[in-house]
C-alpha cells in the first residue's frame, strides 16, 4: 500500500471519529442538559437549593396530582380495552373487514393533535350536529369525562398498531397445542395469547399512561375546570412566566413516567423467558375467537370506528360547511380567513421544518444506532439511555426544558428556527434510532470486517456499506420524525416564536378561541399534506431501492 494511501486511510479515519464525538456530543447536549436545567429550575431558587415548590404543591394543590393521576390511568384502561379488542379482532377473527380497519387504523395516526377534542365540540358539544341538531338534548360536554374520552380516542390507533404486531407474532403451534390438548378457546385466550402477548400490552399501556399524563391541550379545550398538572405547567409558562413551578410540576409528571418505563423494562424482562418460546412459523389455520368473546370485539372494533369515521367526516366538512339549525350550509369563511390572516404562511413553516427534521432526524438516528450496536464508543449503554429518554419525558418538560438550556450564551438560539427543529429532531430520535438498531443488528459483520481488510476506512465502509443497507430505517425515521412535526405541539409551543408559529400552535389557538371552523381547515390541511408527503417519500425511497 503506498504511502498516500495509508494518509488517506488515517484521514477518513480521524473524519469517522470526529463524526462520532459531533454526535455523541449533540446528544448530550441537546437531550441530557435541558433536562438537567428543568430539576435544577425547581430546586435552586435565588441561587439556593430548596423543596419548598414541591412541599406547596403537595400541601396546597394536592388535587392537581390526583387529578393527572386519575384521567390517565383511566384512560390507559380503557384505550386498553378498545385496543385490546381492536387487535384481537384483527389477528383472531376471520373477517373480511380486516384490511379496512388496518388502513383506518394507519390513516389516523398522522392525524394532529386536538382532532378528537374539535370533533367532540362539533359533535356533542352544546350546540352539536348529534346532541343538539338529531337528538335536541343539551349537556355540557366538559370535564374529566371528556378528557378521558379524548385521549382514549387519541390513543387507541397508536396501541392497536403496537398490539397486532406483538399478537401476531404468536405462533398458531403454540395455540393449537394448547387446544389439541383440550383447552378451550377462551382457556387458551387468556392462558396462552394474553401472556405471549403481554410484551406489547405493557409497551402501549406505558406510550398511553405517559401521553395521557403529559397531555395539556385537550384539558385546555376540554377539561373546563378540571385541572391538571400538564395544564398547570402550561398556564405557568405561558401565563405567569413561573418558571420554577412550572419546572416541578414538569418533575412530578416526569416521575411517574419514569417510574412506569422501570416498571415496562422489568415486566419485559421477565417475559423474555416466555417470549422466548415463540417462533415464526404459522400453520395454515389460525386461532379464531369464541363467538361470545367475537360478538363482543366485534361491537366493540364498531363502536372505535364509527366514531373514528364521524370525528373525520365532522372535521373535513366542518372546514367548509356551517350548522345552522338542521341545516348544513356550504361556506368558504374559514378557507377565506385562513387565507385573509396569513395563516398559510405557518403551515408551509411546518412542511420546511418536518423535512428538515425528517432528513436530519433519520440520518442521525441510523448513524447513532450504528455507534451504539457496534460499540464504537465506551460508556455507549449509557448513551442508548440517555437517547431513551425524550420518548420518556413528557412534551412539555422538553419544552421547558430547551427554554432553560438555550436562552443564553454560548448556545442562544431561543426564538429562533433552529431551536424548533433541533427539538423535534431530539424529541424523536429515540424512533429512528431503535428502526436503525433492529436492521444494523441483523447486518452481517464480517462484510464490515472483509472492507476493512481490503483497505477501507471506517468512514468509507459507514459511507458505501452501512448506510445503504439501512435505507429500510432511514424510511421509518423520515415517516416518523415528518408526522411527528407536523402534528406535534406539546413541546414546540413553549420554544415557538409569536411571529414565527407553525400549523399546529396555529390550530390550537384557533380552537382555545372558539374559531372551530379555521381549526378544522388546519386539521384536513395537515392531515392530506402528511398523507402525501410520506407516500410520496416512501415511493422514491423503495423505487431507489428497487434500483
């Protein structure tokens, strides 16, 4: 080997490594230390460190933690049950409905957030198309009942999707055995797919319980005066400027979410054992349900997708329609104000940041997967944990979290564009990096090994062999990391500049003032562009693969 080349090896070499620190570095910065900054606010006061925030809050607003604590544990229950009964009805039912219900399914998971809440006014509030218009009946629409019912509807999608894939990687063997040696059908659904499928159940209760307990908005819209701690934290950021309060009430949503991931990785440790059991293989016919276990899942998968098709047709044909009486009149009003108030301007300010964020975001994640799964750095289990902990923490101690970290000197970049798209690109970088875990563990190493003895650098063999290969994770990330930031707004609305807001602080605004009509026009906006974008970048991603 000459001697340029051995310099060149050595300078691609020292570019790998230097990429690598950059990486890790920006991790630790931009994930670990606002955190950090957020339990620092709410125990250093004046300078000196103090628990009175946290004693107040227990002795004087004691009800604000059993409030959060109540709505969402309810509501994990019961997004539970319909996902549960969603899921079963899916991979144990021999329905021609299937494919249908899949697609609803993904459909609305790229719906933006409030979608429920805005449905729930037009259709059952005060002056609703099905309360008042069909039924004549008024009733107040809010309170912690309707919280609940919000965010179960916000939910169900996301712990369905996570439950069918857990169920249907049960083995029919495995339950054919069971039935083989005179089991019953429900014996063997509660003694033999419950337990195989326990992994997933204990991954959508933990995603349900944290997004439930970090949910601010549908308590703003929906909860009237019932309050809650991610409410509470809101109005003292955004009303108050109580920065310390808000910082603890952050914490104390904060605990439990964590408390409850110790609790997911213990439970899936001990049913690694059972998991292990499970193969891939699948006979010809399949477990179906019981009837009475069948008629009740069915009722049940009805009831979730009527509500879902009338809270979507509600939301299109509310953006160009208006109730008056028993009459539905055709308006273009709120696509006029949309227009006539610049609201455009915010909604194109989210496409750019959701590609940004989707590019940026994904290559990132795959190149951090990379690190962590060959050991490239010491202390890398550390780092996976520290990459773990946005999917953990609630939206808006993120949020608050960036306003502390980056409102000075030497990373000032509060109200500016980049604080926004960083956020998003940290907050979900936790899902990229696992979509490039599962794909760089199954990457034969030895084709590593074999570049690297015909002379490659390691910045040649990331470059021309890994990164390839983990076009598949990249997709995941991009899909991902776009809806998310088109739909986000739990922690964006904190770091959001007045002048510079994106679609979804736009919408939420709209529907916290009444104007449901302007709100709808940004919901169907939002959904049909995210739609579009991912299956158009889906296309060329798979074609260049094809290729």
């Amino acid at each position: 080997m000459r001697i340029s080349d051995k310099k060149d090896i050595r300078f691609t070499n020292f570019l790998y490594k230097l990429l690598l620190w950059i990486v890790v570095f920006s991790t630790l910065i931009f994930i670990f230390y606002p955190i950090l900054m957020v339990i620092k606010s709410s125990v250093i006061v004046d300078n000196k460190f103090t628990l009175d925030i946290y004693k107040k809050l227990f002795i004087n607003e004691p009800q604000l933690i059993l409030n959060s604590a109540f709505t969402s544990t309810l509501a994990t229950v019961l997004t539970l049950f319909f996902s549960i009964s969603i899921a079963l009805f899916i991979c144990f039912t021999n329905s021609k409905y299937k494919k249908i219900i899949m697609v609803i399914l993904l459909l609305t998971m790229i719906s933006p957030p409030f979608v429920s809440s805005l449905s729930y006014i037009m259709l059952f509030g005060k002056r609703g198309l099905i309360t008042h218009s069909l039924l004549h009946l008024t009733w107040n629409p809010y309170g912690w009942w309707g919280i609940i019912m919000m965010q179960v509807l916000s939910n169900t999608s996301l712990a369905s999707l996570i439950l069918i894939g857990s169920f249907i990687n049960i083995d029919n063997n495995t339950i054919n055995a069971s039935l083989d040696l005179g089991a019953s059908k429900n014996h063997t659904l509660f003694k033999i797919i419950f337990p195989l499928g326990l992994p997933g159940i204990i991954s959508a209760g933990l995603i349900t319980f944290v997004k439930c307990l970090s949910d601010f908005g549908t308590p703003i819209i929906i909860g009237g005066n019932f309050e809650v701690l991610a409410t509470e934290a809101y109005l003292n950021i955004i009303g108050r400027g109580n920065f310390p309060k808000a910082s603890a009430m952050s914490v104390l949503i904060f605990i439990p979410a964590l408390l409850a991931f110790a609790a997911y990785k213990y439970f899936m440790k001990n049913t690694n054992s059972i998991s292990s059991f499970i193969n891939k293989g699948k006979d010809e016919e399949g477990y179906i349900l019981d009837n009475n276990i069948k008629n009740i899942v069915i009722i049940v998968t009805g009831f979730f997708l009527l509500i879902m098709v009338l809270q979507y047709v509600s939301i299109f044909m509310s953006s160009f329609s208006i109730y008056k009486g028993k009459h539905i009149e055709f308006t273009l009003k709120y696509i006029q104000s949309f227009i006539k108030y610049n609201k455009l301007d915010s909604f194109l300010r989210s496409i750019k940041y959701g590609l940004i964020v989707g590019i940026i975001g994904s290559f990132l994640g795959i190149i951090l997967s990379y690190i962590i799964e060959r050991k490239e750095i010491r202390y890398g289990g550390l780092i996976d944990f520290i990459i773990t902990l946005p999917y953990i923490i609630p939206g808006s101690f993120f949020g608050i979290g960036y306003i502390l970290a980056f409102n000075h000197y030497p990373v000032y970049i509060t109200g500016t564009s980049a604080i926004v798209v960083i956020n998003c690109i940290y907050r979900q970088l936790p899902i990229s990096t696992r979509a490039g875990s599962s794909i760089v563990n199954n990457i034969n190493i030895d084709i590593e090994n074999a570049a690297s003895d015909l002379g490659a650098s390691r910045l040649h063999i990331l470059k021309d062999i890994i990164l390839p290969l983990l076009k598949p994770a990249f997709l995941i990330g991009f899909i991902n990391n776009f809806t998310a930031t088109m739909t986000t707004v739990g922690a964006i609305i904190f770091i959001i500049s007045p002048r510079a807001k994106v679609a979804t602080v736009e919408m939420f605004n709209a529907i916290r003032d009444g104007d449901y009509g302007v709100g709808a026009v940004f919901a169907s906006l939002i959904i049909i562009c995210t739609l579009i974008i991912n299956l158009s970048f889906s296309k060329i991603i798979l074609n260049k693969r094809e290729d």
